[in-house]
C-alpha cells in the first residue's frame, strides 16, 4: 500500500483541527453575553417590507424594412395582410420593493418609479402571500409611490423622526436586489442633505454606503431600533452594481406626501415666490459676506407673493427655516416643499449682516410672469421672458427682447422648451434645474412649430 506523504497528513490534520474548532466556538462572549446581533430587529422589521412586481404591456418593435413592398418582393416574402401590420404586444415584468406603513389598512410605501406605466402591481410578503395592489396616488416630484392591498396580519414599520439623523448613524437596507429575494445590507449615514444629483424634483438625500442595487427601490432605510428612516430610491452605479454610494428619500418627506396622497389623492405644494441661488465664492466676496458664511441668496422676489408680504426682498440671505440651518437651494426646495399650502414657515435670514426672523404663509404655486426677466434664470437666456405651457409639458417662451443674449441665440417667442441640458422640462422648477447643469453654455431642444431643434448657446 502506497503510504500518504508527511505535507498531505499534516494539512488533513489541519484541516480537520480547524472545523473542530468551529464547531466549538461558543455563541456567547467571554462574559457570558451573546455577540450583538441585528437578528431580533430585523425579526420585528422584515415582514412589513414587501417585493414589489409590476407588469406592463409595450408594443414590440417591427423592422420598417417589413413595410416595403419592394424589400418584401426582393426576398419573396408573402404579401402582409394591413389589417394585421401592428406589431405585437409583449408583456414586461420589473421588480422592486415597498413598506408597510399602515398594516391596518394595507398601506404601501414605494417609490414612484417602480410603478410608473404599470398595468398591474402586485405586492408579495415574506410569509409568501401574494396580492394585488391599487395605486392611491404617487408624487413624481419626490419619487414616492402609495399602494394599498387587502389583507390580514400585516406587519407595519415604526417610524422614526429622520431629522435627528446624523453623519456616521448605523443604518440598514432591506429590499429586493436584481429579484433575488428580501436582502439585508448594512452601513452607516454617509452624508445628509444630499441634492443637485439630477435625480429628482425635489432632493434632500440620505447619502447610504448600504450596499443598495437595482430592485431595491422603495425598501426600507432604517435604524438600528427597527425604525423607519428613509426610502431607498438611487444609486450612484457607473459599472451597474454597488459602489457604496446610494441614496435614500427622508421619510418625514415621504411622510408629507403620504398624508397628501391619503386625504386628497394627489400632492399639491405651495411656494413663498422667490428665485434663488447657491452662494458661491465670488458671490461671497462680491457680497461681503464673513469667509465660510452658509445659506442661499433671494435673487428675486414675485410682485404680491407671500414673500414680498412678508418682507422678503432681493439681496437676502435665507439661513433657516424653522430653526433648521439651510445651505442649499436644493435644501430650501425640499424644506418648502414639505409643507402645506396655507401653512407657515419660519425664515430667518441676513440682511446688511443683521440676522432677521419673518414668518411667511406659503401660497400658491405661481408661474414665471411674462414680465419678469430671465437672468434670473441663466444670464445666457437674458432678454427672454418664459412661463409654463398650459397646452402641454413643457416651458413656453412668451417673448424675445430685439439685440439681447437670448435674440442672439436663436430663439424665438412661441418655441417650447422641452429640455435643458439633456434634461427634460415640465415646469419652472425643473427648468431652473436643468439651467444650472452648466454656466458657460445651454443645450435646448425647442419644438417649433411642430418641428424639433437643438439650440446651442455659448
């Protein structure tokens, strides 16, 4: 018999040393306390986190070539019955995620874009129930989907205040990644207040190094008691997968829309009739203001707005609101945009280097009026004056001063701006964003007349 050598005995012996020794590690710390565990949260929390499958019906594409009569004669193809030319429809399946938050009515919380031109939702719990789901409502501005389905022992998620949130706070993810099934990732809070992403309408982002990937989307953020904290929305992903960086909507935000969604169907928010901007260094400098000092710049404020009301003008400084520090135009989007029409909100700001408070009553959201010049917008753009297309998406521009920057690039009064940027447009808000995407030019594409063209302006 040929005997083993020495290195081979020794590595089995090794080998077999080693699963002895894990099959003998103890399950309590020296002190006789068991190894901290996120096992009895996640037990409380992830039957109220749910699978979200959406199905939609897209037609399929036919290769024009099909249509000619001189390829099909080329080829012998039989002659097509036009009755019968549309193409197919093939049905489409996606995956996300979602949240119970009212177990006693079915409440569902999911982002928007999970469901968006979906035929049928249906929604699966981890105990393997499966339901469909109706749409109460969604709010595309914020990327917040809500749903309810019909159902018994729910489980719901508590909810936590999201403003308490601090840089390095340990967060979990829980969701449904590339289809795969309920998946619990771990992390910590990487920044707050994160915007400018080009993500959505209104951003004021939990920035995650959860690991967060596609499917994800409308799970839950939580902390380490269990409560919810964030929706899970976006990832930063240049190669398609997990970077570290993702991205989560603040529930208290989430939570104003809900309630919106719940009472009225829909989300209506007001605004105070101001234009604003960040502060840069050189506005900094031009405004004299201390090295390092935060906020954002009132570039204008709407004649009869709330703000004019309440004081505001040109020139200040706003550097909270309701106590809470702003340092963003992002920022002071969202914290508007949270509230209410007819609520009030707390502003303080700087003017002539004096700290001033001022309540001021949020109002309708208003238009660009015609008379208002567009350097408010984009120094680029001066000399013409927009407003929303009532006919349409879109920003419509109502007039063209003769010999101004805007005259000099092209366009014409009665174009409709349908992108900025290589954004698209719908509304004032999303075209300010798309503007400040570059300083030293502007891409539009314009329909004119029917007809669409790109104007590029330097």
């Amino acid at each position: 018999m040929k005997m083993k050598s020495p290195l081979f005995v020794v590595m089995m012996f090794c080998l077999g040393l080693s699963f002895a020794v894990n099959a003998a590690l103890p399950n309590v710390t020296a002190q006789g306390k068991p190894f901290p565990s996120l096992a009895p949260m996640l037990k409380q929390v992830n039957s109220a986190v749910v699978n979200i499958s959406t199905y939609s019906t897209k037609q399929a594409s036919v290769n024009p070539l099909l249509n000619d009569p001189y390829f099909r004669h080329f080829f012998n193809l039989p002659e097509q019955d036009n009755s019968r030319q549309q193409a197919p429809q093939k049905r489409q399946q996606s995956a996300g995620s979602g949240v119970i938050v009212n177990a006693q009515d079915g409440i569902v919380m999911t982002n928007y874009h999970v469901i968006k031109d979906a035929d049928e939702v249906r929604v699966s719990l981890i105990d393997g129930r499966s339901y469909k789901a109706k749409i109460i409502g969604s709010d595309p501005e914020l990327d917040i989907a809500i749903l309810s389905i019909k159902a018994k022992q729910l489980t719901q998620v508590s909810i936590s205040e999201s403003s308490l949130l601090e840089v390095g706070d340990f967060v979990v993810a829980i969701g449904n990644p590339f289809g795969l099934g309920q998946t619990v990732t771990t992390g910590i809070v990487s920044a707050l207040g994160r915007s400018g992403l080009g993500l959505e309408g209104y951003e004021n982002f939990i920035q995650t190094d959860a690991s967060i990937n596609p499917g994800n989307s409308g799970g839950a953020l939580v902390n380490l008691n269990g409560e919810l904290i964030g929706i899970n929305t976006a990832i930063i992903a240049p190669a398609g997968g997990n970077i570290g960086i993702g991205f989560a909507i603040p529930i208290n935000m989430a939570q104003a829309s809900m309630q919106q969604i719940l009472k009225h169907g829909e989300v209506k928010r007001g605004q105070i009739g101001v234009s604003i901007q960040d502060i840069t260094l050189d506005l900094r400098e031009a405004l004299g203001l201390d090295n390092g000092q935060l906020g954002v710049l009132i570039a204008s404020v709407a004649k009869d707005s709330p703000a004019e009301k309440a004081g505001l003008t040109s020139g200040d400084i706003i550097t909270k609101v309701d106590g809470k520090a702003t340092t963003s135009t992002g920022q002071l989007r969202s914290q508007i945009g949270i509230k209410r029409i007819g609520d009030k909100v707390k502003i303080t700001y700087l003017r002539d280097g004096q700290s001033k408070t001022v309540n001021v009553k949020v109002g309708e959201p208003q238009t660009l009026a015609s008379q208002e010049s567009s350097w408010k917008l984009h120094p680029l753009l001066e000399g013409a004056s927009f407003a929303k297309n009532n006919e349409g998406a879109g920003i419509l521009v109502i007039e063209v001063q003769a010999n101004s920057p805007a005259a000099y690039s092209g366009l014409r009064a009665g174009d409709v701006i349908i992108a900025a940027n290589k954004q698209r447009v719908d509304d004032l808000s999303s075209f300010q964003k798309a503007l400040v995407l570059a300083k030293n030019s502007v891409l539009l594409q314009v329909n004119r007349n029917g007809s669409s063209l790109f104007i590029a302006i330097r």
